[in-house]
C-alpha cells in the first residue's frame, strides 16, 4: 500500500486552539491518519501520513477553519507506513523560539523561490545560515552554509546575539526543512535591526521538491521527523537510519561500525550506555523482531520521538 505524508503549517490567530484539539483528534482517527499536529495561538504545524483519499479529507476537515483556508501542504509518497497514532498538541507556539514578542504575522524576510537560490546564495556579499540542529545538519546542508551548532531552537536568540552584526552581515539567507522556523528566525532578525533577510520559500523540501540534483547547491540528505529519517532530490528515501538509542541519525558507514548494535547502540552513544539501559534496548530489539516475524506492531516504536523537537521546522 502507498501512503502520502503531507506536511503543513501557518502562522494565524487561534485563541481556541485549546478546543480544537479533541474535534481534530478525533477526525484523523475516524480517518485512519496518524501523525503530529502543534496547535498554539499562534496558528498549526503538523505531518500525518494515511491513504490519499484520508490525507484529503483532513486537509480538508482542518480548511473549513476560515482562518486556515488557505493551509499549505506539501506531499510525498512511501511504501512504508509513517506514523502508527494520531498526537495533537497544545502548545504555546508552533516552533518554540521561546521569544512570544517575535510574530512572523507582523513581519518576515523576504521568501526567495527555489529557482531563484542558487544564485542568491552564491553571492559572495550572502552570509549563509543553516536554522536547523546540528544533527541535522551533519546529514546535509547547502554548500558553504554555517552550523550554529544548536540543539534546539530556542537557542537561537543566543547564537544572534554573540555571532551576527546588522553592520558586519548585511545581507542572510536562511534556511530550514519546511519553512516554518525561519518564519520566527527572519522575524526575530528584523527586530535586532537586520535588514536584507531571505529565506528559502517552503524550505529544503519545496528545493529538493522542484530543483534537479544536477542544478542542486544541497550536499547529502535531508533529515526529516518520522520512519524515512531522510530524503534526497525528489523526496525519495534517503540513506539513514536512526539510532534508538540516541535518536540520532546514522549513515551506512555507522552501520559498519564495530559499535553499532540494531536497535540498541551508533557509534555516537555506544560507550555512553549503562548497561541497564543497554540491556533495557536489547530487550526492546528483541521484542520488536518478535512483532515481525508475527506480522504485527511493536506499541513501543514510536517515530514521532525520533527527536523531540517540533516538526516541519
């Protein structure tokens, strides 16, 4: 079977986001559509994979909403099921910035199409800033673009603060998964008095979406929040996988390691186990290998937990 995972978000008024919560849950289950979805005053995020036909039918659950009629979404297809339960979450922002007075309703930077960021990014006078967490950007990135080395968003307004200068770095370009952090990201710059701030409309997935590899500036793949851990130009399967012991991505060269055990340690957590937690995964791995060969789910894989971080970012 084929399923379709749509990824959304917007930024709009919703002081009743509270209420929503259960009426949305509910929709999705009826509809068999599992996934994620970040409500806050401050508008929706979310990724849910189901049938196409159930895909729509949410969408279109969640547009009859006047103020997110106008929800945009991007689709891709796997063969693989993504998400095994359906998450609504209140929160109080989409994309945790940690900064309330940054509202990307009142102003952003100025959205550069994929077709037209190449040649931004290859001026010389363009500082270029990968938003995204570190792990992420170990498993691809733009050339030439700088890592903030954050583990979070929330430590964004940090790294501003001690590495940028509205007279120094004149000109940023920014860019992130879908979009949606450097909405916050562009925002909060133009209120430290930066001036000529770009960002990648729909982020790397609307770039890897539309633009050929042979015409791509992207190195590597890009990490994205549930079973396929990451994808290539055309939004096909990438080549990792992720650690379930430390929920970070891995590449096939750690699967050769010597410290890599399916399920249980990467080459990055391997000596930091105790051995409780090691036998803990273990048991875990087994059970799981148990589910398969029974044709079933293991209810301990969760994908959504790949990384506790908001989605669509």
């Amino acid at each position: 079977m084929k399923f379709t995972v749509a990824t959304f978000y917007l930024f709009a008024d919703l002081p009743d986001y509270e209420k929503k919560q259960p009426l949305i849950k509910e929709f999705c289950e009826d509809q068999s559509v599992f996934g994620t979805i970040i409500l806050a005053p401050e508008g929706i995020n979310g990724t849910i994979s189901g049938e196409r036909k159930n895909i729509d039918a949410a969408l279109d659950f969640l547009r009859k909403d006047n103020r997110l009629a106008k929800l945009p979404t991007r689709l891709s297809f796997t063969n693989r099921k993504t998400f095994h339960r359906m998450r609504v979450i209140l929160r109080s922002e989409i994309v945790t910035l940690g900064d309330p007075s940054v509202n990307p309703n009142e102003a952003v930077g100025q959205y550069v199409e994929p077709e037209d960021w190449n040649r931004l990014i290859e001026d010389p006078d363009v500082t270029l800033i990968d938003t995204r967490n570190d792990y992420e950007f170990k498993v691809g990135t733009f050339e030439g673009a700088i890592d903030p080395g954050t583990e979070t968003f929330g430590e964004w307004p940090d790294y501003v603060k001690k590495n940028l200068n509205p007279e120094k770095h004149t000109k940023i370009a920014m860019f992130c998964t879908g979009g949606i952090r450097c909405e916050k990201a562009s925002a909060h710059l133009l209120k430290q008095g930066f001036k000529d701030v770009f960002h990648l409309r729909g982020g790397i997935l609307n770039y890897l979406e539309k633009i050929p590899k042979t015409e791509s500036n992207w190195k590597g793949d890009c990490f994205v929040f549930d079973h396929r851990v990451a994808v290539k130009h055309g939004l096909e399967q990438g080549d990792y996988e992720i650690c379930f012991g430390c929920r970070w991505p891995i590449s096939k060269s750690d699967l050769n390691s010597p410290k890599y055990e399916p399920g249980v340690s990467c080459p990055k957590c391997a000596d930091e186990l105790t051995e409780d937690r090691r036998a803990r995964l273990q048991e875990r791995h087994k059970q799981v290998i148990l589910a398969k060969k029974r044709n079933s789910e293991h209810i301990g894989i969760k994908p959504e937990k790949i990384k506790k971080q908001n989605h669509n970012d």
